[in-house]
C-alpha cells in the first residue's frame, strides 16, 4: 500500500507518490507548464497538499492507491516494453495518461489491438496467470486460403517445436476465405503466428479484439478508455481479484 500524503509536499514528490512519473521527470513536465495546482501553472520547487487540485496535462491527478484500468488500441508498429533505446515506439510512451501505467499481457510489435493498461500489480498478476485460462479473441487474417484440415489441427493443439510445447485446443471459426476468429486461453510467445507458421501459413494481420470481458469496441488505432462500472467489476470477478 502506496504511503499517504497527508501534508505539504514538494510537487514533483506528490507526483512521483501518485505514480505518475518519476520526480527527475515531475521536474521536466512542470518546467514545461503541462502541470497546474488549483488551475495556475505550477513553479518548480512548488509544495502541495491532499487539498490541493493537481492536474498534468488537464487530468487530474488522483491517489496512488485508486487502481485504474484502461483498454487501449495498440497500433502496429508499437512495442509492449518500459524502455528500449532501440525501440521507435514503446507503449508507455504513447499513452499520456496522469498515473503511471504498465500493461497487463503483451501483444508484439507488428500486431495491433486492445491491450489492457493498469496500476494494479495484483490484477496483473492474476489475467497473466497461465492456469486460470482466462480468453482472448483475435482476428487473423493470413496470406492464401484457409484449408480445414490446417484449422482442424491448430484446433486441437498443435507442437510448437521452438517452444518444445503443445498449444491448448482452441476455438477458430472462419469468417473469411483467409481470414479467422482464434480465442485462446494461453499466451505463448508469438503464439498464433507459431500456431499458422506450423500448417503452412504467414500471418499478413492480426487483431487482438476481447481480454476476458472487454472488447476493443469502437476505439481506433492509438485510442483508449478507462474501465468502470459493469465492465471493470466483471473484469475483477472474472480475475478472482477485487478492486482496490
């Protein structure tokens, strides 16, 4: 549990507290006037209290301990890593959101689609936690015509030699010449472009549209909303984990 701020602190303190960002960064963020107290631009070396109003980048700043989920489209071309030198895109560096945020399950660099961002560790820990066979759908779309014998196979599971595994049965339902729906309820490394490479296919796109009970839903490419309500209580009781 994230200790209290119950008196004055130095701004960038209050925002690293929050898990914003780290305070070398507070620092950077203030001096480029993206941080208010009370709706002025705030000065470096400002203090602040749990009364104040604190915004970065006009959203307000809550409690460390409020645990937020997000559905996020993660574009093609992004990467599921907290830093990489290399890397062009990263993810949490693509979503500018006032609380710092990790992703729960990766998708790789050139697939697109809903990817869950949140603050609670624990909640994490559980959709991440193979023997709990929590599902995802995706969309896949390969380069020639399906043949039922190939999705036959995949179907039952298939031996990935690279991984010295066998895949768990799965759903797939065709829903276009070269194109199917895949729920799985396991997440090996580059599973599913493993699982169409085995029976002869390349994948040319994959989508990833549900986790567990969310759906991508209307979002588009670099969008996300925040989970509440029905959906966000149902994604805790699906996990066996309660909101904080």
């Amino acid at each position: 549990m994230a200790e209290d701020i119950t008196e004055e602190v130095r701004l960038n303190k209050y925002l690293a507290s929050a898990g914003v960002c780290s305070r070398r960064d507070a620092d950077r963020l203030i001096e480029q006037g993206l941080v208010t107290v009370n709706g002025k631009p705030a000065q470096p070396g400002r203090k602040v209290s749990p009364q104040d109003e604190v915004c970065v980048r006009g959203q307000k700043v809550e409690g460390r301990d409020r645990k937020v989920v997000l559905a996020y489209y993660k574009p093609a071309g992004v990467v599921c890593t907290e830093r990489d030198p290399h890397a062009d895109r990263i993810v949490t560096e693509q979503i500018h959101y006032p609380v710092r945020l990790t992703y729960a399950g990766r998708l790789d660099k050139d697939s697109e689609g809903l990817l869950l961002m949140t603050n609670d560790g624990d909640l994490i820990e559980a959709m991440m936690r193979g023997a709990n066979r929590h599902e995802k759908e995706y969309t896949v779309k390969v380069r020639q015509p399906w043949t039922e014998e190939a999705l036959e196979r995949m179907r039952r599971g298939i031996y990935l030699e690279e991984l010295e595994q066998t895949t768990r049965p799965c759903v797939i339902e065709q829903i276009g010449p070269k194109t199917v729906c895949m729920v799985l309820t396991q997440g090996l490394n580059r599973q599913i472009r493993r699982m169409c490479r085995a029976v002869g296919y390349d994948v040319e796109n994959l989508k990833r549209t549900r986790v567990i009970n969310v759906t991508l839903g209307t979002l588009k490419p670099g969008e996300y909303r925040e989970l509440s309500g029905r959906e966000l209580a149902e994604l805790y009781e699906k996990c066996a984990h309660k909101a904080q």
